[in-house]
C-alpha cells in the first residue's frame, strides 16, 4: 500500500513519488519480457515513468535494459536520466536513419509529440504527429508499442455524459488535435498491417506540484489574475498514477490496437477548485466569463478497471499544490491552455 505525505518539500522528494511503483505493478515486471525503450523522453512525463519501470525492475529483482531516446537539449536532464540508470541515446526522431539505427527492442513507449506553439508551426507539428509515428510503427513492427496521445481527439460533450469512451469516434478540433488522430491511424495502421501488439494512450490531463490544469489555476490565484470559466470542466490526474497505469497498459497491448482513456475518476468544477485554492491560499478568486454546457472531458472507467483506479485523490493534489505554491517553491511556467474551445494551442 502506498503512503503519501501530508505535503511534498522539494522537487527531489517529488520525483521520487512521481516514479515510486506500486505492488501491482512490481509483481507485472516479475514477468514482462523483453526490455523498455521511451522514445521522447525528455520533457514532463519521460524522466518519471521511465525512472518508474527502472524501479519496478530492481524491486522485482529483475534485469532490464530502460533505454532513454531524445534530442537532449538540456544536457543536465541527459545527466540526472542516466543517474537512474537509465541509459540514453541523442539523436533525432525527425530523422528517418536515425530510427532505423535505433536497437531492437520488445516493449516501446512512444511520448514524442507536439502541442505547444502548434499553430505556429503546423507542419512541424503535423511531421513530429504524424510522420515520426509513422515510421517508428515500421521499425518497431515486430515490438510491443504504447503510444501517447491525447484526449483533445474527442469532441466537447455535455457535463452531464460523463465524458468521452473510447468506443466513440475521434471529432478533432484543430489542427493540433487531427495531427493527434493522425498519430493513432499510423500506429493502428502498422498494428493490423503486421500484427504488432499496440495500446493508445488517450491523457487528459497529467498534473503534479509544478505543472498542469491544477497548478494553472491556482497560479492565477496566488497572482490576483482571472480564471477564465470558458471550459469550465476538466478531469485530471496524479502524473505518478498515470505513469503506474501506461506502464500497466504493457500488458493490454493487442492488434487491432486497444484505446484506453486515462485521467482522473471525477469531473471537476474550475469554479469550485479556484475557490477551493483561494481558500487555501488566503485569496478571493477573481472570474471571467461563464460556464459553457460543454467541456472536453474523458471517462477512463474502462482504464480504472483494468489499469487500476487513481491513488492520489483530487482534494489531495489541491492541497499539495497550494502548499508548494505558498512555500514559494519551483513552478515549469508552461501553460497546459486547457482553457481553448477551438483547438488553437
């Protein structure tokens, strides 16, 4: 059973439960064969979920290769990558010879992408979408892959649904977002065309203390500023508990590729968290705009089910962060712009 503090202190003891495996998935890595490749795995999400099955390998006692694939930009994330263990290769995924020198690997995990300053560049974003996934589903065709994606492929829906499943069919808005299904056609292309066993990881939205909807809001808190109540609603979830489940998800993989929606268990007011925060906070929120009838939201039953249901809850996640926030401590600055209704990023 896993045990969380009242508060996180500092970033060190952050990652450290941001990649701390639960029982569940210690005893799936006792038999999961073959080795962990994390294509683009610098960033938000790379470090942890790879230093996660790192983990799990040796609380298993058992031997693995974690292989790390990215362009490095930041040599000292390269650095404190291999400092878990975990070993790394620089290069390219734009770059078609370099995936084809990329080894041969049993299970893959695809987290290379492109949101940010999307509509600025669309065909870098189409290229790195759609392209890239194209041609590690070739080079990985005889693997085992988990690919990210991301929730922004369905449409708005009414609160009161519950959220997108995953039987229902991508309506992407956006640019951004049908580069996304683009994504997922490439990977179920390569999976009914050569058998490769593929699961679709459709994120709506990763939160830890630094980064995400959570920290987005209480940030326009701490600094007086409003909270736009455009999109009004919004699930989420403990990045640690993600990781634990797309990890899990290894053990779905099939062909045809299987879907799984991945997020939190609730449906969550912008409204209530901010006055949530600013109680916490010792601040009055300020509102602009009203609640639209539609929201992008996801229902990851299917995923609780079988992935195992959310660790960490909300009301917990809430007070973590404004304790972080009042202890003034370090924040990535990078907007999640889970407020935009017309797939603008």
């Amino acid at each position: 059973m896993l045990k969380f503090p009242e508060a996180i202190d500092n970033e060190r003891q952050l990652e450290e439960l941001l990649s701390r495996p639960s029982a569940e998935l210690i005893n799936l890595f006792k038999t999961l064969e073959g080795d962990i490749i994390f294509l683009g795995i610098a960033g938000k999400i790379g470090p942890s979920i790879a230093r996660m099955a790192k983990r799990a390998c040796e609380e298993a006692g058992v031997t693995k290769r974690i292989i790390g694939v990215s362009r490095f930009s930041n040599e000292q994330e390269k650095k404190q990558i291999e400092s878990f263990g975990i070993e790394t290769i620089r290069g390219d995924l734009l770059e078609p010879d370099f995936i084809k020198i990329l080894p041969e690997v049993k299970n893959v995990i695809f987290l290379a992408g492109m949101k940010f300053r999307a509509e600025g560049n669309l065909s870098l974003t189409w290229a790195m979408n759609t392209h890239v996934p194209a041609q590690v589903a070739e080079h990985y065709k005889s693997s085992t892959i988990v690919a990210f994606s991301t929730g922004c492929v369905y449409p708005l829906v009414k609160i009161e649904s519950g959220g997108s499943l995953e039987s229902e069919s991508p309506v992407a808005i956006g640019e951004y977002a049908q580069s996304c299904v683009g994504r997922e056609r490439m990977f179920e292309y390569g999976s009914t065309k050569y058998g490769t066993p593929v699961v679709l990881i459709r994120l709506n939205y990763s939160v830890e203390m630094r980064y995400g909807v959570l920290v987005d809001i209480a940030s326009k808190i701490k600094k007086e500023e409003p909270v736009d109540l455009s999109m009004g609603y919004f699930n989420v979830i403990w990045q640690g508990d993600m990781n634990a489940m797309v990890l899990f998800s290894l053990s779905y993989c099939c062909s045809p590729a299987k879907i799984f929606n991945i997020t939190g268990s609730e449906i969550l007011s912008v409204r209530q968290v901010a006055i949530e925060f600013g109680k916490l906070l010792g601040k009055t929120p300020i509102f602009n705009g009203e609640e639209a009838p539609t929201a992008l939201l996801s229902n990851a039953g299917l995923a609780h089910e079988l992935l195992g249901a959310p660790k960490v809850s909300t009301g917990q996640l809430i007070r973590w962060i404004a304790i972080w926030m009042k202890n003034g401590n370090r924040l990535l600055n990078k907007q999640t712009h889970f407020e935009v209704r017309d797939g603008k990023y």
